[in-house]
C-alpha cells in the first residue's frame, strides 16, 4: 500500500506556507489539512514540499566515465547517479544525454549515449530506481552526425526534451574566447596551436551543421510532442530562431536581454542553481540572480551539482527579495514540470502525484531527512 500521512508539517503549498497535514491514497494527494492528525507520521514541525523536477543534467555521464578513457558499468552508474538526485529531493529527473558531442568531450561517443540509455530502460524496469526518469537529449547541432544520432532517440519512448545547443566559440555561452580557451582548453589538454586549430574546425562546422540539423530536429520533436528547449541564447535573433522553431523553454540564456525576450514571448526560462547559489555565471555570462530580480526567471535547474537544487530553493526563499518560498519552491517542481508537461505533479494539492519531501532548515543548508514518491518512500 502507497497510502500516507504526514501531519506536524510546515506543508508548502502553492501560495502559502501553513502547519498542518497531507494524506496520500493509491500514490496521489487525496487530502491537505491545516490541522494536525490523530495518526500518522510526525513530522516535528519540518517542512514538507513538493518532489523537485529537474529538466536538466547530465550528472549520469560522471558517474559512467568518471576519467578519460574509463567506463564504469551503466547499470550501476545509473544506480549511483540516482541514488544522489533521490537524496537530493528529486523525484523526476530529466536525464541529459549528449549527442554529436564527441569533438568536446575527448572519447565520449554517442555509443556511449546509446548504452547509458538502455541502462536506464533496464535498471526502470527491474525496480532498480528510486526517482522517476526521463530523457533529455542534448543535440549539438554544429555536428554533421547530429541529426542522425537523434533518429536513434526520436521515438524512445522516455524522450520528452531534446535541447539545440552549439558550442562554438565566439558566441552564445562563449562569447568570450577567453572563457572558451580557460574550460576547452583546460578540460582537453591542449596546446595553444592545437586550440586554434581545434576553434577553427568548430566555427567551420557550425557553419556547415548548425541550421539543417536545429531544423529537421525540431520538426521531428514537433510531430512527436516531444518538447524543445533552446539553449544559451544570447541575442533577440537567436530567440526569434528559438521560437519560430517551437521551443518552449529557454535553457541558460546568456544575455539579460535574450532572457527578457524568451520569457516575455511565453518561453520558461531557466537557468543554474549552481549559478544563483554561487552568485553569477562560470562562464560570464547573465547571473540567475538579475533574472530573479527582474523577474524573467521561471525554472531553475541542478545542472552539474544535484543538492543546488534544493539548495537554492531555500537559499532563494530566505534571500531579501520579493519572492517567498512558495514561488522559490515553484521553481524546481511546478513551473520545470508543466514547461514540460507534466501536470499531475510539482504542487501539494489534491489529485496530485505523492511526490514529497520532508526538509529541515539549519543554517545556510537545508537537510533532506525523508522522500516519497507516489507514497513510497525512496530516501
């Protein structure tokens, strides 16, 4: 039985925090009292808020090729990749897989890609799992065998987000070839006449590659309902490009003005815990912290570090900022969940999935002490 009740519980709902209860039935929400309850699960006053949706990360490939030239095996990987975002308070996480990304990323291919997602596929069907996963393909367009990669994925059916990324120097999240050279060239080792020639190649293939495939992808996720997300937009003509080819989320907009753009012509944009934790961009660029004070973000994302995302919820909701918890909360379970949609969770509210996460505050980090998914506990 998947049947629960949490009461002494600071329940973060939509629009308010209030003490009381929560009762889930056969997985979902079946009540929300703001009273406690003769019986079940003391939760001492900790708060109790809806199961995190991450859209985006591609924390999995660490743990399968954690150092060059090494494979880990894929079922475990996945094992350990989801033991951590189920003790982070994730309870739907959207895997980022890459594709055509084998010239950045030293001997990563997209066999690799493939074989992480039949892991996936075979450790969801045999219960391995705790948290509920999809996939996310990040396509980058500026590769020729990019298009013909995503026909592998085109009809898996856990694919729900497909991202248009081009990493090319000198534009987007790289404008500054400075920053493109301190994280290429340090990440791949090497020597300033092998980084020209490696720019070089890159700019010659985004000129080839990048428009054909952002098209024919595109068009593909639309006949199939699969959602697209742009990725580091930086001007108003790259989020006109965006639109016109049916994204609905803009991931990591690199400018303040291509944010403004995205968010205003309805797109959900979202941006790095880990960037409005640590206070700005890695890479220069826009911090999460000027879109939340200007209100054009919608969505944050853990990207590279699981807990942020949890992290910055709470770091959001006690910043001095017009932006309680509720909408902090909004921004890592209801707003990621339905840009993508999925409305039957990401909010403490009837019918909803019973996807739920009991945290305690203390100090500047809050501690994940229980979660359930669908009522059962996982962490």
């Amino acid at each position: 039985m998947n049947d629960l009740t949490l009461t002494n519980a600071r329940l973060v709902l939509p629009e308010e925090v209030t003490s009381g209860t929560v009762h889930v039935a056969g997985g979902s929400i079946a009540a929300v009292d703001t009273s406690p309850a003769a019986s079940g699960e003391d939760m001492e006053g900790d708060y109790v808020i809806p199961g995190l949706v991450e859209l985006h990360t591609d924390h999995l490939e660490g743990h399968y090729a954690p150092r060059p030239g090494v494979r880990w095996n894929p079922i475990a990987a996945a094992q350990a990749h989801d033991a951590q975002v189920a003790a982070s308070g994730i309870t739907t996480v959207f895997d980022a897989l890459r594709l055509g990304t084998s010239t950045d990323s030293g001997d990563f291919s997209d066999e690799d890609t493939r074989r992480l997602a039949d892991a996936l596929d075979e450790s969801i069907t045999s219960g391995r799992l705790r948290a509920d996963h999809l996939l996310h393909v990040r396509c980058e367009v500026s590769a020729a065998e990019c298009y013909e990669s995503f026909q592998w994925f085109a009809d898996h059916h856990r694919l729900r987000l497909a991202s248009l990324m081009d990493h090319a120097p000198g534009q987007r999240q790289f404008a500054s070839l400075d920053a493109y050279a301190a994280y290429y060239q340090g990440k791949l080792k090497m020597s300033d006449e092998d980084f020209a020639r490696f720019c070089a190649a890159r700019l010659e293939a985004s000129a080839a590659n990048s428009d054909r495939n952002r098209e024919a992808i595109s068009a593909a996720c639309r006949e199939r309902g699969v959602v697209v997300a742009s990725h580091d937009d930086a001007t108003l003509a790259h989020v006109e490009e965006s639109i016109e080819q049916g994204a609905r989320v803009a991931e990591f907009p690199t400018t303040s003005a291509a944010a403004q753009a995205a968010h205003e012509a309805g797109l959900a944009v979202l941006m790095g815990a880990p960037n409005l934790i640590r206070g700005g961009s890695h890479s220069g660029n826009v911090s999460a912290g000027e879109l939340v004070e200007k209100r054009h973000l919608d969505i944050l994302s853990s990207d590279y570090i699981p807990f942020s995302l949890i992290q910055a919820a709470f770091h959001l909701g006690a910043m001095e900022n017009d932006v309680l918890l509720p909408e902090a909360v909004s921004y890592v379970s209801r707003n990621p969940a339905r840009a993508v949609g999925l409305d039957d969770r990401g909010e403490i509210a009837v019918g909803q999935r019973g996807d739920l996460v009991r945290v305690r505050v203390d100090g500047e980090v809050p501690i994940v002490r229980a979660v359930w998914r669908e009522g059962h506990r996982v962490v």
